[in-house]
C-alpha cells in the first residue's frame, strides 16, 4: 500500500504541475480556455490571478514529489510528511472548490480523486 500510496501521490503531482502550466504558461490559449470554460476576455482579466494559482499549484506539486523522493531514499518521517502535506493540501483545495462552487463539481472531482486516494493508500501502507 505504501508504494501505491507513493505512486499516487507522484501522479496527482504531475497533474498539478500540468494545472501550473495551464494557469501560469498557457492560460489564454484555446486548450486552457476550453478546459476552465473560460472565454478569451475573462481569461484576460484573470490573468495575473491564475497566474499566482498556478503558482499555488506548482508548489504543491514539488512538496509531494519531494516527498515521494525521500519516502523512496530512506527518510521516511520526512517523506511522508511532505507527501501528506502535498496531496493533502490538493485534497482539501478540491473540497474548497467543490464546497463553494458546486457547479464545479467535476474539476474537484479531477482535482482531488488521485490526492484522497494517495492519503488513503499511504496512511494504510503506514498503519500495517
């Protein structure tokens, strides 16, 4: 489980590294428009915004792989920490999302699915 829970956690952090690029690099371009429903004119004005999102995202991201990496080196306290903190803060950002925009639903879904199923994985892996 905890391999599992390792290798989630790497998968949800290569999403959220393609979340940063969709935000930070390529946020007025048609795939990232289609992708958050976004018309070219409010994408614009939300530039800088999802700009610093993606940000958010990127970091994130580095905190799981990071952990993911010294879970796989030896240093396990520290690895797992980092995961949980990583993917759990995906996690709980998906819920913000799904709790206040509901109409969002799917993107929290996307967003936050692969992270719970991380925490899930790891915290049994680490229970046995």
């Amino acid at each position: 489980m905890i391999v599992a829970g390792l290798v989630l956690a790497a998968v949800a952090a290569l999403v959220h590294v393609y979340i940063f690029f969709l935000e930070s690099i390529a946020w007025t371009s048609p795939r990232a428009l289609r992708t958050f429903g976004q018309t070219r004119e409010a994408a614009e004005a939300q530039k800088e915004l999802a700009f610093n999102q993606g940000f958010y995202n990127l970091f994130l991201a580095i905190v799981a792989a990071l952990g993911v990496v010294l879970f796989a080196t030896g240093a396990a306290v520290v690895g797992a920490t980092l995961v949980f903190t990583g993917v759990g803060s995906m996690l709980a950002a998906s819920l913000v999302l799904l709790i206040s925009s509901p109409d969002k639903a799917a993107a929290a879904l996307k967003q936050g699915l692969v992270p719970a199923l991380s925490v899930i994985a790891l915290a049994i892996g680490l229970a046995l």
